[in-house]
C-alpha cells in the first residue's frame, strides 16, 4: 500500500503467534483481578473475576482462550450429536447478572439474555428508566450496590469512563456492552466469525473502510495479536483516536504484523481477505448526519471494492446496516458473513460471562489460530 498516513510506520509480517505469549498491558489490574488471576491453578489462561473493558488488556492466549470457549458452547447447544449433553450443562446456575442499557441494542441485549439463560444465569434487566449513572446515584454507589445484588454486571454506556468507574467501584467483574471507545464484544464474534470460515486468523488481511469508531478501535486492540495485517481507509478528520492508535502500533510491533492507514477505500481494500464497515453515524451523532454522510462520500463498500480483494474474501458488519454503508449486492452475497457474525454474538459473549465467573475447561479440541 503506498499512501501510509507519514506519521505511521510499517512493520513486519509476524511469523509464529502461537508460541508468542504476551504480557497483558494496558489499564493496571484492580486487586480482585490479581488476586483471582494469581491463585488459580487452571490448566487454561485464567481470565476469571477480571474485568472486560477492552481487549487491550488481554493477552494472545487469553483471546484465544475465550474464542475457544465460544467454539466449546456453540459445539454443546447446537450439534444434535455432540456426546455431552447441554441440559445438564448449567454452570452458572444459582448466579445472576445485572444488564444496565443505556443506550438501545439488538444483538447485545438478545445475545446476553438468551445466552445466560442457557448457562443457568439469572439476567436482571435495567435501561435508563431504572437506573441512571452518576445522575440520581453516583457511579461508586450504584457500583457497590449492585454488587451484593448480583454476581457480574453488564453496562453499555455512552462513555467509557463510565464503565471504567463502574468497574473500578464494583466487587464483582464489569464487562463492556458498548461504550464511545470500544466494543470488545463484538469483535470477539467477528473473530470467531472469520476462525470458522478460514480455519485461522493468523496472517489474514482486513480491509476497515468508514469511520474511525469503537469497533474499529476494539479491532487495533486485538487483530495484531492475532497475526492479523489491519488495512485501514478513514475520511480525514475521522481517524482512529490516536492514543489507541499508538497502542496498536506498540501491538503490531510486539507481533511483527502490520497497521497501515490510508484515505483510498480502494487502497485498503487490495489484496484484503476481509472487509468490514460499519454505521457512518453512531448512535448520539444524528445532528452530524449531514456532514458525515458527506464526509463518506465515496467510502460505499461495493462489488467495486470488493474485486480488488483476494478471491476468498468476506465481508463483515456489525449491524444495523443502512444502504450507503454497503450495497445489496454485497451485504446479501455468498461474500457476506453478516448473519454467522450476528449468532456468534451469543457464543461469544456467553464465553465471556462463564470464563469470568468460572474457570471453564472446553470440551473440544482447541481450534487453530
């Protein structure tokens, strides 16, 4: 790719993740994480009683750990042969989990519900009409509060400090459904989503074409720990935060993979194995619709786009989608990974809930990588 945002370097292609074993970093660990980390004798890298904000903080092996999991559920509640049988697989049973909403969702909301339930989880569901964050309770209180009620708290937040208070406050783990920074949640789907259908992420190539969001930033947190090359096309004054940028450069670096940034949707999408978008105006944006459905002009992922990627590419978007994001042609194709990446939502996220409050041992083979 020859036009590289100048204040970026390139870096190596990375050439055994598997054997790489990260240290994690980012945001310092609160003592009920390492206090639950360093105790554990799990044969498995123990992610439980920690909190999940953000992928930053997760290491190669604690990701691949929790979409392993995700594959063990999937594998339980789905195959009519598989030889455990999931009515009496119920290792949440007796537990609750509190789900604060405060900004609207689909899939979050149906992937939590639904999916605790099946692993004996009671869920306690709470918009903004039931409680408000540091508004009629300060965030320490609601924190502190809600732990003696329940055994792990969900918050899909406007901010991320937000949820970073709440975390910081609780006594019990606090896990992201959505902030204005990241959305680990979702990638951990999209992960799984392009591990079933390549077989692997290590070494794949993703086209990012929009704008500079939340999920594009959860995605600088984890592809390059993945081995995966990150190809990124945003209008100019729509870029990636650059704090997190400069993390996922620290990352690409650490990985021997590569970040590289671009105004040319067609440039990030050459030789692509994936391509994702994603919405042009978030949610709390709609007063800069106009300007950005302008600033956009020309960043439509098309069958245009698309045939300058590999010939086994794929297409991800997290939903809801709108006609000027992505065509017909390309959202309803073969290419079109939409609807996998919808349902893996629920897998993942169950991993996510079990592995904090439990250290699971998967039943299946752990997948490749």
């Amino acid at each position: 790719m020859s036009r590289i945002l100048s204040s970026f370097q390139r870096f190596s292609k990375i050439i055994s993740p598997s054997i790489h074993h990260a240290k994690p970093s980012g945001a310092l660990l609160s003592k009920r994480e390492l206090s639950s980390e360093s105790h554990s004798d799990h044969p498995f890298p123990s992610v439980k009683g920690r909190n999940f904000l953000t992928l930053k903080n997760f290491t190669s092996d604690e990701i691949h750990y929790l979409l392993w999991c995700a594959a063990d559920l999937k594998a339980r509640f789905k195959d009519p042969n598989w030889k455990y049988l999931s009515e009496s697989f119920s290792p949440l049973s007796g537990k609750s989990a509190a789900l604060i909403f405060l900004k609207r969702s689909t899939r979050t909301r149906i992937s939590m519900e639904t999916g605790l339930s099946l692993l004996g989880c009671q869920p306690v569901f709470l918009t903004d009409k039931d409680i408000h964050l540091g508004v009629n309770e300060n965030i320490y209180d609601t924190a502190r509060v809600l732990s003696g009620f329940v055994d792990i708290i969900l918050a899909r937040v406007n901010k991320q400090e937000e949820v970073e208070s709440l975390a910081n406050n609780a006594t019990v783990p606090v896990v992201s459904g959505l902030s204005d920074l990241y959305h680990p949640l979702q990638i951990l789907a999209d992960l799984q989503t392009l591990q079933e259908h390549f077989g692997s992420l290590y070494n794949h190539t993703v086209a990012w074409v929009g704008d500079g969001n939340n999920i594009l930033h959860s995605f600088l947190m984890a592809a390059p720990k993945m081995g995966m090359k990150l190809q990124i096309a945003t209008p100019k004054g729509y870029d990636p935060d650059p704090e997190i940028l400069k993390d996922a450069m620290e990352f690409a670096k650490e990985f021997k993979t590569t970040i590289e940034l671009t105004r040319d949707p067609r440039e990030a999408c050459e030789k692509a194995d994936v391509v994702v978008t994603d919405t042009w105006v978030s949610m709390g944006q709609e007063e800069e619709s106009a300007a950005r459905l302008k600033a956009f002009q020309g960043y439509q992922v098309n069958k245009e786009l698309m045939s300058l990627t590999n010939q086994d590419s794929v297409f991800l978007h997290c939903l809801p989608r709108h006609p000027e994001e992505v065509t017909d042609d390309v959202f309803y194709s073969e290419k079109s990974l939409i609807w996998q990446e919808a349902e893996n939502r629920k897998w993942t996220a169950m991993a996510v809930m079990l592995c904090l409050l439990e250290n699971h041992t998967p039943n299946i083979p752990m997948p490749t990588f």
